[in-house]
C-alpha cells in the first residue's frame, strides 16, 4: 500500500518557478493557471491525487513554500 500524502503552498512565497512541477515523481503538482497570488504569480498545486508525500517538491522548492503532510502508517497488529 503506497502512502499517501498531501502538499500545502505558501502563496505568499511561492513565485511559480515549477521547479516542484519538474520534479514531482508522481506528476501530481502543476501551476494554477488561473489563479494569481497577490504578487502576481501562478502558484504551484496538488493536481490530482497519487501523492506519496515523498517531499522532494519542498526540497528543491527555493523559496520553502512548501509543507508536505504524509498520512501516517497504521501499525501493522500481530495475530495471537
């Protein structure tokens, strides 16, 4: 079972390099072409779901307007 994950951007931060986009293993970022943040940029988001919350977006993300939440794993319960 894959693990799940969601990501968060800091639209305040977030200048729409796309470097997230490019880098995103899943294919599951791309820029909002129709939203602008309020400096003027097209902002990164969560297109579809498949995201494993593997956060290589936040880590070449230069500006750090990324929080990655990975949902956490269910502990596995022995049989008796």
């Amino acid at each position: 079972m894959a693990l799940k994950g969601t990501i968060e951007v800091n639209e305040m931060h977030c200048k729409g390099c796309a470097l997230c986009v490019d880098a995103c293993p899943q294919n599951v970022i791309a820029l909002d072409m129709e939203h602008l943040t309020p400096k003027g940029y097209h902002p990164a988001m969560l297109i579809s779901e498949g995201c494993t919350g593997c956060v290589i977006c936040a880590v070449v993300c230069p500006d750090a307007a990324i929080t990655v939440y990975r949902e956490a794993k269910k502990p596995r319960v022995k049989a008796a």
